[in-house]
C-alpha cells in the first residue's frame, strides 16, 4: 500500500529489552563461572554462545550498535572456543567477564533512562585481539556491522514462560523507600525491582476460570437476593467467599519469585571478591526455589550482599590462617533458604573465624555504643546483635569492602521495613551464622488482634509462639523485672502497655503472648486476645515512621484503624 506506514516504535519494547538482556548476562556470568572451573563443560560453553548471540540480535534491532558490537565480539570468541581455536585459560576467562561487565554497564545506562552507545573501542580491540591471534591463516572475520544474521526480536518470543509480560506501575520506592546506601559501597550496585514479571500462561487460565466462576455466582446471589430466601443467601454467600480466597492466592502468586532469581547473581561477586584478596572459598547455594513477595526479594538482594561481603571479608581466613588453626585451605560460604511456619528463613553461613562477644562488647562500649554496666544483663546473642548499631565496626581501617560502621546498620533497617528481623550466631574459630526472617508476601499478613490499653492493636501471627493465661500466684519481680515461673523454667515478662505507652500496669495482665527474639524467649502481657485475622498491611505515615515499636498500619472490617506492633522489641 503506497503511504502506509509500517515502522515500529522500538522504545515500546525499552524494559522488555532490559529485563531479558539482564537475563541473558546472568546466563553468561554463571556459564563463565561453570567454565572456569571446568573448562571441558560443552553444556555451558553453549549456553554463554547462544546467550551472546540472542543479546546481539535484541540490540542491533533496538539500535543499540555498542552493546551489538561487543556481543558480537564475544559470540566469535566463543564460537571460536567451540570449534576448539581457543581454550578456557585463565587469560580468556577474565577477557570474557570484562566484555560481560562493559555490556552490563550498557544496559545498565540504558534502565537509567541514558543512552546506550559509549566508547567501546578498548573492549572490542581486546575481544578481536585475542580472536585473531588464534584464528587459522588466511581467515578473516568481518565486523563491520552487528547485523550478519538478520536478528528479528527473538529474544522476545522465547516460550513457554513469555506466555504473558505484565508491567507493574508501582513505582519501587513506594514499596521500600529507604536502600542500603553506604552499606553497599565499593563496586556492587543495589538490586533495582523489575517491571516485568513472567507469567505461566497455565497461572492466566486459572485466574480466568476464577472470575468465570465468580460472575456465575453473581448472577446466583441476584437470583437468590430477588427471591428472599436467606437460607440459600447464606450457601450462595459461601460459596461466593471461597471464590474470593482462591483468586486472592492466585493474585498474590503473580508476585511471588524464586530467591534463586537473586542468589544466582553472587557467584560471580563472591568469585571475585575471594580473587581480588585471595582467598579461596566455595560458595554453596540451597533453597533457590523457595519463593518471595519480589519486592522483599529486591530489598532482601541488597541486604545479602552486605552479608556475604563480610563473610569474606570479616569471616574467612587467608589459607595458612586456616591451615594452622587446623582447618581445610578453602573455606565455605553457605546461601540457603528454607520456609519456617508462616516466614521465609534466608540464611548467610561461613565456616571462618566468627566473632568473639567479649570484643564486641568493648569495642561498643569504645565507641559509645552502650554503657559498660548494661552488658551485664546481656545475652552473648544481644550483644552480637551491637554490631547492627550506627557506626559500629571491628575494623580500624576503611577498605573497599568494608570498615564504615554502617552496613550492619543499614542491613537491620532494611529487613525491619519488610516486616522481618535479624538473627546472629556465631562461635569463635568456628564461623558466625546470620539469619534472616521474612514474611513470604507483603500484601496481606496473619495476624492476632489484641487489646492493650483499651485499644486494639494487630500482632504478626508469626512472631507468637503460643498463649498463656497466667495464674498471678505465678508471677514473680527479680531485680525489676517481672518473670514467669513455668515447669519448663523462668520466662522474662514485658508489659505491652509499658513497652507502646510508657505506662506501668498497676496489675500485670494475665494474658501472655510467648515470643522468640535472638534465641530467648519473651513473654508479653496484653489485656486480651480479641481473635485471629488476615489483615491488609499498609506503611506507616511519614510522621509515624521513626517510631520502633510501629511496623505498619491496616484498617479493620468495621472500619477503625489500628496499628501494627512488633512487641519483641
């Protein structure tokens, strides 16, 4: 047809080039990885090859002729390595994750609203370089242009998962407005929250035949309210209310990701964090399948690279270190996840030196951290808990890694926004287990209503452990504070009142929430139970948020507000 137009506005295609390109370099950085510790593996040389040669196609049809032309680049050397011209030396590794790093550094402008193109003259001398000092004599490679194979947007159309995009405009910051600032300093970017998620097209037909069902009962419930007949009211309401559970689940499921999406990016930065102060560790990873709000995951992401930092850093040992106390050269940094009732356990282990609490405690103390005289009430456990203090840190010098006295800090307050909470164990010479809990979902939580007070409050399911209705013959003060004697041994009391008003009861209450928080067990006096129920957690007002005891706030079924309170202190 003469006139018409057929061209195609490629910036619509911008966060789906981002997010698969993103994709696509982490199969490169884990295949390299593969590579470099076994170099015959034929499996992973062909993946990082049809990684390179799929992110060449998406970038020369978006025009983004750097990032093409690198990943050009980087496919002939490959497919050299395929055909047996080069070997996997360590020369060629590290050539090969410096052109990843210039290409992720592209794609990382481009997300950031700038252009792609920058100078990649160095990069590509390098790749191009080395290719042709190993290809046959009187073979010559053109590279003038990206464009040898046509590329169409197959790296758009890769099935079964692009079943559906769906771009989320919430925007990040609203979802977790404070980032580990400081705390992620020295060359590792915090996690950004993608706009897309990745759909099963399995997980659409089930939400459509929800709402398929949904509107036939709504035209049963019409049927029903014309009739008057409350009996059948009733049956039809029930159903109704099932309906509705399922299509809450099935929502809340689009949100959820495996954590092995994040835990997949820490090889590389744990690869070359042990290269560029040699020590020599392996990183195991478990529970990758577990599965996350993908908000908390992001916030999570950031926090975990903080914690497998210090492992390094702080935890394991340079290899004689650990030969003469007895242990083996190459130490471990564990990864895992693990579900745990109604919470997510993520857990950062290593088997290095650990942290010793008697130096902990006189280095707080040094610093102005806390008084000498309140470290005797102290638990080994609470005092590990110090190094989350604002600029608190063992080292006296401030290095690429680590030395600020902020990232503990800021690793806290992040896991505290997503609802979670921080745990520590450590033995010297034996290694320090960091522990994080998290709610599996953001939107909705468990929760048991309380009345403290004369007002109501919501208590996350997760943290109770189980009620108790005291008898006051039971309760005993030792030294100030109120304990709990039971068969099992003395439980350490707290007043909710006290703990969110400031105010002593004049009678302690006689109902006990029991709790857990660093390893001791905490029981928590309300004035009653009111009940259990499914809240929808919204944030704190910014006026509110500075305030420790409030972690968020909901609206209740009648309609009166109340607070979300985390009474574990």
């Amino acid at each position: 047809m003469e006139g018409a137009d057929f061209s195609i506005d490629l910036e619509e295609f911008r966060d789906l080039f981002i997010e698969e390109s993103r994709r696509h370099l982490q199969t490169l950085n884990l295949g390299i990885l593969s590579l470099e510790q076994d170099p015959e593996d034929a499996a992973a040389l062909n993946d990082i090859f049809r990684a390179a040669h799929t992110l060449k196609g998406m970038a020369a049809t978006m025009g983004y002729t750097g990032i093409a032309q690198v990943a050009h680049a980087l496919e002939d050397l490959l497919d050299q390595a395929r055909a047996g011209v080069s070997n996997a030396t360590p020369s060629w590794i590290t050539l090969l994750f410096t052109a990843v790093d210039r290409v992720e550094a592209l794609v990382d402008n481009v997300a950031a609203g700038g252009a792609a193109e920058s100078d990649v003259t160095e990069v590509l001398e390098s790749l191009r370089g080395y290719s042709a000092a190993r290809r046959p004599v009187g073979e010559e490679q053109v590279y003038e242009s990206a464009e040898d194979d046509a590329p169409t947007l197959e790296g758009y159309a890769e099935a079964p998962m692009l079943a559906a995009s769906v771009v989320d405009d919430a925007d990040p910051q609203e979802a977790h407005p404070e980032t580990l600032d400081e705390g992620l300093s020295g060359g590792v970017e915090g996690f950004q929250v993608s706009r897309i998620v990745r759909l099963d097209v399995q997980h659409l037909d089930r939400l459509l035949d929800i709402v398929t069902e949904m509107v036939i009962e709504r035209s049963a419930l019409d049927r029903v309210h014309a009739q008057g007949d409350l009996s059948a009211l009733g049956e039809a309401l029930g159903r109704y209310g099932r309906l509705m559970d399922q299509l809450q689940t099935a929502v809340l499921e689009t949100r959820m990701v495996p954590v092995g999406q994040i835990f997949e990016r820490f090889p590389r930065m744990v690869r070359d964090l042990l290269s560029a102060q040699e020590k020599q560790a392996r990183l195991v990873i478990e529970g990758a399948q577990v599965e996350l709000d993908r908000t908390t995951l992001a916030a999570v992401g950031d926090a975990l690279v903080h914690l497998l930092r210090n492992a390094i850093d702080h935890g394991i040992e340079m290899p004689q270190i650990r030969a003469a106390a007895g242990k083996l050269p190459e130490g471990t940094v564990r990864l895992s996840a693990y579900y745990e009732r109604n919470t997510v356990v993520v857990e950062v282990c290593d088997d290095g030196r650990g942290m010793d609490p008697a130096q902990i405690a006189d280095e707080a103390v040094r610093r102005g951290v806390i008084a000498r005289e309140a470290l005797a009430e102290m638990s080994d456990e609470q005092i590990l808990m110090l190094i989350c203090s604002p600029r608190f840190s063992l080292r006296s010098d401030v290095t690429e890694v680590s030395g600020r006295g902020v990232g503990m800090d800021a690793v806290k307050r992040q896991i505290e926004l997503m609802r979670g909470s921080l745990e520590i164990e450590s033995h010297c010479g034996e290694g320090a287990t960091f522990r994080l809990y998290l709610p599996s979902n953001l939107a909705l939580l468990d929760a048991l209503l309380v009345e403290v007070a004369g007002a109501e409050y919501a208590v996350p399911a997760a943290h109770v452990e189980h009620i108790l209705a005291t008898d006051p013959e039971h309760l005993v003060r030792v030294g100030g504070r109120m304990m709990l004697q039971r068969p099992e041994g003395v439980i350490s009391l707290r007043s909710a009142r006290q703990y969110l008003e400031g105010i002593e009861d004049e009678v302690f209450p006689t109902t006990v929430l029991v709790m857990r928080q660093h390893n001791q067990t905490l029981g928590v006096g309300v004035d009653r139970v009111i009940g259990y129920e499914q809240i929808v957690a919204k944030p704190l007002p910014p006026v509110l948020e500075a305030n420790a005891q409030l972690s968020g706030v909901t609206v209740l079924g009648e309609g009166q507000v109340a607070f979300i309170v985390d009474l574990r202190g």
